[in-house]
C-alpha cells in the first residue's frame, strides 16, 4: 500500500500535542524536527527582531489512514486560525527502515 507523509508546523513548544493527536487517530508516532520562522516577526528585543520557534513534524503512514490523522490534527490544533500552523500531505515514492510500516 502506498504511503505518505503528513507535515505539520507549529508554533514551539505545540509539537506533543500534535503527535498525541495523530496518535488518538491511528499513528505510531512522528518526528520532531526543530525550526525557525521567517514570516511574521513575532517580536524584537532592543531592536533585534526575534525569529519565532517553530517545530515542523513528520508523520509517515498508510495512504488509507492520512485523512483520519490529517483531521485530527486539524482540529486538535485549530490549524483553521492564522497563525496555529499548517499542514500537508506528500505522496512518498519509497520508505524503508520503518519497522511499523512495511515496505512495498
């Protein structure tokens, strides 16, 4: 069965909450991958703009099961108000060393 991965990217610190709700839909986890924003500047200090924190998860599962976990998450996160982080879907081509998942 063919596979994809869900990226999702949120504020720092909102990460957890992301893998706990994909999990409450069927997965078996994510990876945690940190960042930087360079949209919106979130503040500045002593003149110095501040770089939000960002942390862009990624979750590998079956083709069947991504809108289940995609609208968890969706939900969970209210991704439908600016600002909460945003979510897509990218077809894989190939996956190997993923013991939950097995290779095509």
């Amino acid at each position: 069965m063919a596979k994809q991965a869900i990226f999702v990217i949120v504020p720092g610190g909102k990460a957890e909450t992301v893998i706990q709700a994909a999990e409450s839909a069927g997965s078996s986890g994510g990876t945690i991958i940190h960042a930087r924003g360079r949209g919106e500047v979130a503040s500045s200090f002593l003149a110095i703009e501040v770089e939000p924190e960002r942390e862009i998860v990624m979750i590998v599962a079956e083709e069947a099961e991504i809108a289940k976990i995609s609208k968890a998450i969706y939900r969970e996160m209210d991704l439908n108000i600016r600002g909460q982080g945003l979510l897509f879907v990218l077809p894989l081509a190939r996956v190997e060393g993923l013991a939950s998942l097995s290779a095509d």
